[in-house]
C-alpha cells in the first residue's frame, strides 16, 4: 500500500528483529516504508500496522522492490537494515546502489555485524552514501519496546539519526537507574535516559556489542553452573531451584538473565507435564559473537578466559553422544547426600561465588574493551557503555549502575576489580566463592566458567607469577631472551644454558 505523504525512514530485512523496530519506529511517530525479499512478512507487518493504528493514519508502508522503497521516502534518504551479519549486508548495498542512493543518504545497519566489516563497509561506500551502523541489544521484546542501541561512524551522521536511536531506545529512571518498562504497543512513554550513546568511529558500536554478547555468554554460563551444582550436586528440582533464584534475584544478582531463569525452570513441558527445563536436550548452540570475542581477546592479548571458557562450554555441550559414551567409562567422585544444614551453606556459598564471578566477566569484558579502544583509537567512554546498558540489553542488571558508578569515579579505571566497591565486595565474599569452587569440585560438577573466573581473580592479585621459569625455559629451547628482577624491563638477557661454567649475556 502506498502512502499519500512520503516515509519517514526505510526499514529493509523484517526478521525477527526487523519486524519490531519497525513497529518501534511507528510507534515512536515515524512514518516506515519497508521491504522484505518474502512479501509476506511485508504483508504481515502491515496488517499489524492497520489493526493498532484503528481509525488514525498508518505508519507502516510495504514496498516491492528496492526502487520503490526509496522513491517513498523523504529526502535525504534514512535507511535501516536488519539483515544475517555477513554478505547479505553487502547484498543489500549493492541493490541500492543500483536503485539509486545518493551520497548524502545513509544506511544504518542494524545487524550483529562483524566489526571488522563495519570498518571496511564504511570505506568502501564512502562515495555512494554514508554508511553508518547501530548494534541493537535485546531480543525480539527489546527490538519491540526499547532496545539498548550502540551506534557508531560517521560524527555527522550520528547529528542526524541521534532523534531516531533516542527515541526508540529503552529508557532508565535517572533516578533509579532502573528500566523504565513500556511493554505496552501504540504510543509509548519517551521519559528517561535514553539507552542510546554514540560509541566512537566505525566499528566501535559493533566492537562493544560484541564484547557485552561475550559478557552475555559468561554471564549465562555462570547461572547455568549454578544451576548444575544445585541440580545434580543437591539432587534439587527445577522449582527448588527456580525460588532459590528468585531470593537471589531479589539483590545483588538482579538482572534480566537471572528473571528469565527463574521463568525458564518454572515452565511445564506441554507434552509430559514435566519441568520444561529437564526435557530440553543439554546441546547449546551459538551464532558466533561469543567466539569473536574470544578471538578478538586473544589477538590484542586480554585475559577474557572466563568469557572464553562460556564459548568453549557451549563446544563441549555439542559433543553429546561422546559425552554419553564417556559418562559410562570415566569415573567421577562418589556422590553424597548432605544434611538439610549442608545444602543451605552449599546454596549461600553458591550465591557468593556466582556474585564474584559475574564481577570477575564484567572485569574482564571492560578490560578487553580498554585495551581494543587504545589499540584503535576509539576512546571509548566507558560509564556511558556501562549506563546504556542498564536497560533494553540482555545483559541489564542493577549491577550495571555500580559498573557506572566506578567509570564516574575514575574514567581511567584500568580494571573492575581496582574500583573500591568491587574490590570490596570481593574480598567481603570470597572465601565463599573459593568453598563453593572446592564443593563443586569434589561433587565433580563442572564450572568452568566459575573456577576460571577465580584463576582470573588470583592471577590478577598476583605480586610474582610462574612466568619468571616460563622465560628461563623459552630461554632455555630458543634462546628468547629474559628480564631480570634488579635491571630494566628493556634489557634482554640470555644464558648460555649448555656453557660450563654459564655465560650470562645481555642481548
Ligand atoms: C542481544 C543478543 C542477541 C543474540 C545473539 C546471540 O544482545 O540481543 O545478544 O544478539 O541473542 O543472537 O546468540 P547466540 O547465543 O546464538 O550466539
């Protein structure tokens, strides 16, 4: 259906995520054009459009082709696309091109895009239109009533999408710091600090959204193993477990992931009646920000091991059958049955070590960030990160607002765990962490996430690590030279290890 007045914005790829900015964009006043390669989904959103709208004009438009999308839309020309991260971006670019962009008009890729790509996408439409892109977090109800965006690119263009962003955005209490939900179709409330922030140059918004799906990842594997010492270690069932969160969530582990746990271990199988949770097969699967974080912290040299051991986590998962075949030849510990006493220290224990570890991910997420922004010189502002994503994102918690309130303190925070509020809170709960590591272990339930998150902690409080023999054995096999203790980090030394008597040479 054509609209009598031109479109405000044009919206291509009407996925899951594209279907419901959409909707956010009209429900937010502007007028969208849309395309989709599948007619129906353009059909689809329309019908949706009409039966909300009721008697007022509709805000939602479907288009056929690409020239048709662009001849509705207000000059210059406001496009944004969700669409797979990869060569369907490029695809969509390119058809534009030859239905006719221009300079001035810019596309805004709404994708979990590879950073690298934004990078080079930016540069190479330079001369076409401006390519700007706006990592989106939160799910299908975030795209729909207010996700937490972070855009990045062209400064210029940035002046002129800013409304749009804003608007759409999740919103926060500044008071509270807390979401401020709108789950509620037709015209929303605007109020509150918007979860929209520009993040730096191209590259940076994809960057960041990346390293909060690498957070995501460690943060949904540490509940899991919570959930895995309370299942098999306590022998507890899904709703045990489900109110042993809820008293958790009702503090500091209030977040997003920790409610839909609780709502996940109280569902009901339809077919068996059964906790929904104890039918779902234990193989997880991953579209792949949570492994570019990892390489990402691997390239530039950050310790992100926790983030890392969540990806690994998911691997391992996928080996199911080897896992079945292993479970009947490789011996674990016996299992025990604890007092009613035991269980209740195991479970604060627990909730301690999950606190501490989920401290230990941020850290590590920030610190990967801090180096990569140095790297590449984005200057990225970190209490502005850490306070977009307080709502609309999947990793909102109320500890999102103590991670602010460290960056406010001191912009230069090199680490999480050097903020006096965490480092305390640390060593408040750490003995706990540690006993729950230990029982975790001697129930020979696996937390890999947990106890790397603790290596992380030791390693990083750690005057003098191994690494004094490491350099003597590198030194020893290849001559790679080593520091000592009382001259410069700068002066190179070798021992000649085969020489009798040993020579000592600075290199
Ligand atoms: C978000 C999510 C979203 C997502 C990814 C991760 O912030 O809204 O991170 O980007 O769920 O698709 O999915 P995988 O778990 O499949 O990697």
């Amino acid at each position: 259906m054509k609209s009598e007045t031109l479109c405000d914005i044009g919206f291509i790829g009407l996925g899951v995520m594209g279907h419901n900015l959409a909707l956010n964009l009209a429900d937010n006043g502007y007028v969208v054009a849309c395309f989709d390669l599948d007619d129906n989904k353009v059909a689809q959103l329309e019908e949706i459009d009409t039966q909300q709208r009721g008697d007022k004009p509709k805000r939602i438009f479907g288009c056929s082709s690409f020239t048709q999308l662009l001849d509705s839309l207000k000059k210059p020309n406001l496009l944004m696309i969700s669409v797979p991260a990869g060569n369907a971006v490029d695809d969509v670019c390119e058809h534009l091109i030859s239905a006719g962009i221009k300079a001035d008009d810019i596309i805004i890729d709404t994708g979990n895009s590879l950073w690298k790509d934004t990078v080079e996408r930016e540069k190479k439409y330079k001369k076409d239109f401006i390519f700007f892109s706006t990592a989106v977090s939160g799910g299908e109800v975030g795209a729909r009533f207010g996700p937490s965006l972070m855009p990045s690119g062209d400064p210029y263009a940035w002046t002129r999408v800013a409304p749009v962003l804003k608007a759409i955005s999740a919103k926060v209490d500044p008071t509270t710091g807390r979401p401020i939900e709108r789950f509620e179709p037709g015209n929303p409330v605007l109020e509150g600090e918007p979860c929209a922030a520009y993040i730096g140059a191209s590259g940076a918004g994809h960057y960041v959204k990346m390293v909060h799906n690498g957070i995501e990842y460690a943060d949904m594997q540490l509940i899991c193993e919570s959930y895995h010492v309370l299942r098999e270690g306590l022998k507890l069932t899904a709703l045990e477990i489900a109110d042993i969160f809820e008293k958790w969530h009702d503090g500091v582990l209030d977040s997003y992931l920790m409610e839909i746990s609780i709502e996940v271990l109280r569902e009901q199988d339809p077919v068996t009646g059964l906790a929904l949770v104890d039918v779902i097969l234990d193989t997880a699967g991953q579209k792949g920000t949570g492994l570019w974080t990892a390489v990402s912290a691997l390239e530039v040299g950050s310790p992100a091991q926790t983030i890392t051991q969540a990806v690994f986590a998911r691997s391992l998962s996928s080996f199911k059958q080897e896992r079945v075949i292993a479970s009947e030849i490789l011996d674990g510990p016996e299992s025990v049955i604890y007092t009613q006493e035991q269980k209740q220290q195991i479970i604060e224990q627990l909730h301690d070590a999950l606190y501490c570890s989920k401290i230990c991910a941020y850290a590590q997420g920030f610190q990967l960030m801090a180096i990569a922004s140095k790297d590449k010189g984005w200057n990225l502002d970190f209490s502005a990160i850490a306070k977009i994503w307080r709502a609309g994102c999947i990793i909102r918690a109320v500890f999102l607002q103590d991670i602010n309130n460290a960056f406010v303190e001191n912009e230069h925070l090199s680490n999480l765990l050097l903020d006096p509020f965490f480092s305390q809170q640390i060593t408040k709960f750490q003995m706990n962490w540690r006993k729950s590591i230990a029982s975790a272990t001697l129930m020979g339930i696996p937390h890999p996430a947990m106890s790397s998150a603790l290596a992380y902690y030791d390693s990083y409080r750690c005057k003098t690590l191994p690494a004094n023999l490491l350099q003597a054995q590198r030194d020893y096999f290849g001559a790679h030279t080593f520091s000592r203790t009382d001259q410069p980090a700068n002066k190179k030394y070798h021992l000649d290890w085969s020489a009798s008597p040993r020579v000592l040479r600075q290199v």
